[in-house]
C-alpha cells in the first residue's frame, strides 16, 4: 500500500514514537497544534516495547512523586485522559527491604504520603498473612501501594498514537531523520528520508537514538545505554493475585503476566550491559533466564519445582531484551535544549519513563505552548548536572527509586 504524503509544514515535529514522543504528540495534538510524529522504524519498536511497564509510586523525590500521582491517574482513566485502553491492571506494589535498608524506606515512605501517595508499611508477618506464598527469609521491612499496578506498553503507545491522529496529528513510521536545519541558533526545519517539514518546534524523545538526533542540533548527553534482558514463566500456581514485586535483597522484580504467568528482570544494583541499539540480541541469554528463575523461586516457593535443574526453559513462555539510555543521575532529561531555539527535549528514561511519560508528555506540550506545566518539571532540566543539582536515592545507583 503506497505511505501517504508527508505534511511540509507543522508547529511541531516530535522524534521518537514510544512512550514519550507518543504522549507528547498527543498533549500537543489536543493542544491544537498541528503536530508531526516521526519514528525510525514501526511506533514501539524501541525501548518502550519490552518495557515492564510498572506503574508504581515509590519514589524518592518530590518532582517524581508529584508526576507518578498524575501518571496513575491517567492510567486509572486512561480512556478519557490518554483516549483509550492501555491495559492496565491494579495489582498494587510490595517492595521488600533488608537489614540496613529500613531507615532508607521509612524515609521515603513519609515524604510519599505527605504528597498524597497511598501507601504504607508492613511487617514480614502482616506480608506473610496476605501472601503466604512469598518465602521472606532475610526481609525486615516491606512497603506496599494498593493502588499501583501495571499496563501493556505496545498497546499503551499504539493509544496515544492513535488519539493523536484522531487530534489531526499526522504519524509517520519508517522515517528516519537525517538532519534539523538550525541556521541562526533557531529550529527551522527537519529533513527526514522522506522529506523536509518547515517547523519552529522539534522534540527530541528519540530514547537509545537521542544523541545522534542532538549531533544534527549541535549538542549532545551524557548517556549510557544498557541491555536489560527479561523472562516470562509459566507457573503451576495461581499468580493474578500477586503484586508487583520488588525484591531489593534478591536483586529482582516479577509481577502477574495473565493467569499463571509471571514476569521477571534483573533488580538494581547490576552490571550494565553496554550495547549497540541497532545491533543487540532481542533474546534473553539462557544464563539471564536461569539466574532470574532461581531468583523467583526463592522468594516463591511454589515455582521451584518447574524451575528447577533447567526446567526454567521448558517453563519460559517469553524471553526478551531492551535498551535502557541512562543519565548520570538515572533520571530523564526533560524541557528546553541548552543549544537551540526552538528544541526541546525529553531523553534518557534510565528505567523510569514508562509510567512518567505520559505525565512528562503534558508537561512538555503545556512548555512548549507558553503555559506553566501542572506538574513542575524545571528540576529535569539537562543544566542540573552543571548546576549540581542531579537527584540522589536512597537506594543507590539505579531505578528503583
């Protein structure tokens, strides 16, 4: 089927089709504005497509926290908020804390609430009596959200996409861009494969690929891009009745997947896998998914027998990897670009940006369009490595927090 015409002119072209362009896009389409989404290869092909996609409150600052409350919202409603389903499904959220650990969740357990977070803590015992399937040898403290839960990306992004188009937006796949015309330190154009569009606002939410698209602005970030590989199990067990969980002292996270599912990755902290985005392995190693699978049965007892001594295999009903890009303090660069009129930016989602994206996506359209964002979003700004002003957690380097 021949690809429609390219528009050669809009208010704003948005690079990058997953969770963030996408969201962003769209709070710029119901804005009015006659927005462009451009994306290299297919909408959610990217780091979002094999995300989690956790939507979960524990957080260590107020800028995040404040966004997560609104990200939740958004899901809770997402047909009226992002214009249709997203998936989500309310599971609520148990992170698990050992030895040493206790007076790191406490704390941010108090900030939490005090900005209106529902959640609170439990005690090995008060987990065991409503879980009695987690094994909880060496936890001394728990943390749990009743009201948090997960949704399914793919279909998240292909929501957005499509209330975008339904705004008037125009989105085009397998499109790379392959220059952004700054002449005179303003935004001009952008020139893709398949044209050249005339616009004075160009978004940069390109995730793994947002540097190459910063070298045609003249700027670039300091980012690191990891594999992050996961697995999903078949259990002889029910497992819609579990949370999402955060297992700190085992190093990993799994939540339900559909009835006797289970979805499990690697816990921080973790070595990086350093990769190429356009040349990676999409497949789990089968060493990750036998490390994951004795992980998950020691806290879940009841997935030892059909993962054990290699049954992990015949249990894995899924196995994937994705790209994390991660900034220096493992939280997003959003707002104004430091280089350029007219550009803006929304990258390195270090493991966060799926449940913050569409609440970033907002803020950015309401910055973009000369209004004051809701939620104040001026802390991401890509000056506060200068400015030392990058945020810290609790819990070390990494996403949890």
């Amino acid at each position: 089927m021949a690809r429609s015409a390219m528009v050669s002119r809009a208010d704003a072209v948005v690079i990058g089709g997953g969770i963030i362009g996408a969201s962003t896009a769209y709070f710029l389409a119901r804005r009015g504005y006659a927005v462009a989404l451009i994306e290299r290869a297919e909408v959610c092909s990217g780091a979002t497509r094999y995300s989690a996609a956790h939507v979960r409150q524990h957080y260590s600052n107020e800028v995040a926290i404040r966004l997560v409350l609104r990200a939740l919202a958004m899901f809770q409603s997402d047909e009226a908020e992002l214009g249709g389903p997203t998936g989500f499904t309310r599971t609520g959220y148990l992170l698990l804390a050992a030895a040493g650990e206790e007076r790191g969740l406490l704390d941010n357990l108090e900030l939490q609430q005090r900005l209106g977070v529902e959640t609170s803590s439990l005690t090995p015992e008060e987990v065991a009596s409503r879980w009695p399937e987690l094994d909880l040898t060496g936890v001394t403290l728990a943390a749990y959200e009743p009201q948090s839960g997960y949704a399914d990306p793919v279909r998240t992004v292909q929501t957005l996409v499509a209330s975008t188009r339904a705004h008037g937006g125009h989105v085009y796949e397998h499109t790379p861009v392959l220059a952004i015309d700054g002449r005179r330190g303003a935004v001009r154009s952008v020139l893709t494969a398949r044209g050249e569009i005339a616009t004075p606002v160009v978004v940069n939410a390109a995730g793994p690929w947002a540097n190459r698209i910063a070298a045609m602005a003249g700027g670039s970030y300091s980012l690191r891009l990891s594999r992050e590989e996961e697995a999903v199990f078949r259990l002889p067990l029910s497992t819609e009745r579990l949370p999402i969980v955060s297992d700190a002292p085992g190093h990993v996270y799994f939540r339900p997947a559909g009835e006797g599912e289970l979805l499990a990755g690697f816990g921080y902290p973790k070595e990086l896998q350093p990769c190429d985005p356009d040349d990676f392995s999409e497949r789990a190693d089968d060493g990750s998914v036998a490390w994951l699978a004795q992980a998950v049965s020691r806290r879940l007892p009841g997935a030892a027998a059909p993962l054990a001594n290699g049954g992990h295999l015949a249990a894995t009903t899924g196995r994937h990897a994705g790209v994390y890009s991660i900034t220096d303090d493992w939280y997003p660069i959003v707002g104004r670009s430091e280089w350029l009129d007219g550009m803006y930016e929304a990258v390195g989602g270090s493991g966060h940006c799926f449940k913050l994206g569409p609440p970033i996506g907002e803020a950015l359209a309401a910055l973009i369009a000369g209004d004051t964002p809701t939620d104040d979003i001026s802390a991401l700004h890509g000056s506060r490595f200068r400015t030392r002003q990058t945020f810290d957690s609790v819990w070390g380097a990494g996403n949890r927090a």
